[in-house]
C-alpha cells in the first residue's frame, strides 16, 4: 500500500505489510526506508495520546488507526510544528493554566457519592492527546480561545462539590471561553476516549447564567454588554 506524509513537502511511502496500524506503518517506514521521518509514540495502546496525528484530516491515534492505502498522514492542526509529525503543545496545554483546571477543595471537604463521582468521571478519562484541540476550528479566527482541550476540564471541577471556588473558574471562561464556541462538536467527534466537550460547555454556559452572566453576541436595550454579571 501507499501512503502520504506531510513533512516539508507531500512524501509518498509504499509498504508492504497486512493489516497495519498507522504507528506499525510508521515504524517500518523509519526502520527500512527513512530513518530521519519524526513522529511520536507511547503506550501503544491508545492510553497515552502521544501518537495523536491527522489522517486524511481527521484525528487519530496512530496505534489504533488502521491504515488505507492513500491515506495522507500530516501533523495536528493549531500547532507549530517541530518536525514531521510532531508538533508542540505547550500553548495548548497552557490553556490549563490559564483556565484555572484544578481542584480548590474546601476547608471542609465533603465526602462524594457514587452518583458524585458519576458526575465528571468521563472528563477524568483525558489522554491529553490534543485531538480536540486540533480539530476546533475557532482557532482559524481567535488563537486565544482556551478551547475544549481545558473547558471541559474547567467543567469537571465545577461540577464537583469538593470545589471551594466554582464562581472563579466560571468567571475565568467568560473571555475567549464559552461564548466563542461555535458547537461545531467536531471535538467530540475525535476524542478517543468519547469525551463530549460541546455538552460541557453547553453545562458551563447554563452554569454562566446562574452566576448573572448571558452570552455576550447578544444585547438589549441599544447596545448594553450582557458579558459581565448582573445583579
């Protein structure tokens, strides 16, 4: 079979293999054919998220993608690419920081259910793969957008009752946040792991609106910005 890869030019491979996982093909490649082609790769069994990549567009993990001949291989979207197939994720992952997505427990911490930790068990499941990341397409217009990668981790916190200081975090996702989703749900419809942030985000925006925020597209009255609290 054929494929292409996206390096500094579209590169053509033929490999001869049956049956083959995207990170199989990639090794032989490397092995037998071009020892300098670049790409990442873990557990190998689609746990880590290192080997995320786009194939014909779409993201994948290369370790449980299997491959078509004329498949095009290329690099995740929204990131500098360091080399080949790898790309760097620091501002993705900064986007964490940024978006507060971290516990801040109570002095008292209350106990959690079973029906608790149902709640936001799923968001705990992230691989930090960067699929979503790189299939939002708000990234092409705002390169701030703290995206899906982090606000379904802000909604994981949020809907804890652990959390000390849900109105922080919600406050945090105002700007470039919530409200500069398009719910494309095309995040969803990548992440390995099934992890639906559109719903999140639509449970943050409900989770806005309790706290005296609405959307900010939206006005009343000649122009009155709706983007802050209300009281």
């Amino acid at each position: 079979m054929k494929i292409k890869i996206q390096r500094q030019r579209l590169t053509e491979y033929e490999v001869n293999l049956k049956n083959p996982t995207l990170l199989e093909v990639l090794n032989e490649i490397k092995t037998t054919q071009d020892n300098s082609l670049t790409y990442s790769s873990g557990c190998k069994s689609s746990v880590c998220g290192s080997c995320a990549m786009r194939v014909n567009s779409k993201e994948v993990l290369a370790c449980g993608y299997k491959v078509q001949d004329g498949d095009i291989i290329e690099p995740l979207n929204n990131m500098p690419i360091i080399r080949d197939l790898v790309v760097n994720m620091d501002k993705a992952l900064g986007f964490n920081k940024k978006s507060i997505t971290w516990l801040n427990p109570q002095a008292n911490t209350p106990e959690l259910s079973q029906d608790d930790e149902k709640r936001n068990a799923l968001q705990s499941d992230c691989i930090l793969c960067s699929s979503c990341y790189s299939s939002c397409p708000v990234y092409a217009v705002n390169e701030e957008f703290k995206g899906p990668f982090s606000l379904t981790r802000v909604f994981k916190y949020v809907s804890d009752k652990r959390e000390a200081k849900p109105k922080e975090k919600i406050d945090v996702i105002q700007l470039n946040g919530i409200w500069d989703c398009t719910l494309c749900n095309e995040c969803t419809l990548v992440c390995p792991q099934g992890i639906s942030s559109k719903a999140d985000i639509e449970k943050l925006r409900m989770k806005s609106i309790q706290f005296g925020y609405s959307d900010p597209n939206f006005s009343i009255g000649g122009g009155l910005d709706f983007g802050a609290p209300q009281f």
